[in-house]
C-alpha cells in the first residue's frame, strides 16, 4: 500500500507539516501565574501543606529513580542514601 493511503496515527502528519506554522496569538493567552494564584489563593492552609507535601513526595521519587537509572548497580541502602544526599542540597 502507498505511503499516502495508509490510515494510522500519522496519516497526513507530513502534509500537515508541509507549510508554515500557523501563528499562534499569544496576546489572549493567560500565563501559569494568572491560572495558579487564584487556585493557590483559595486554599486553606492545610491544603497548600497537602499540595507541598505531594511534589516534595514526587520529586523525591523522580530523584531516587534517576539515581536507580544512572546507578542500576548499587543497593537500595546506597541508592536511599544518595537521594537523601541530592534532596538535602548537596550536589557534590
């Protein structure tokens, strides 16, 4: 079957890539901090430890998995460790 008449996820992807982008109106477009301050704002004190809490639990799990990936041999004890050290702020 042609290139052009296979129907899947990228059907028509290079065509649609063919030309210039289309331009993109940033004038209207809100900024992270116009959607978030009103959200943060409106949240009570125990909510926003709640919300500190998870990312400080997500960055702590993203840390230790990419010492995991650039370590695959070490142990869980030294691994523990080590995460401990980069969340701490230690980047020696």
């Amino acid at each position: 079957m042609p290139a052009k008449q296979r129907r899947g996820a990228l059907y028509g992807f290079r065509e649609a890539l063919a030309g210039p982008p289309p331009a993109l109106d940033i004038s209207s477009m809100r900024s992270p901090r116009d959607i978030a301050l009103p959200q943060l704002r409106s949240m009570t004190p125990a909510e926003k430890l709640r919300v500190a809490d998870g990312l400080w639990r997500d960055a702590r799990a993203l840390t230790e998995a990419a010492v995991v990936q650039r370590h695959p041999d070490w142990t869980r004890e030294r691994v523990l460790a080590e995460t401990r050290r980069i969340m701490s702020g230690d980047r020696a």
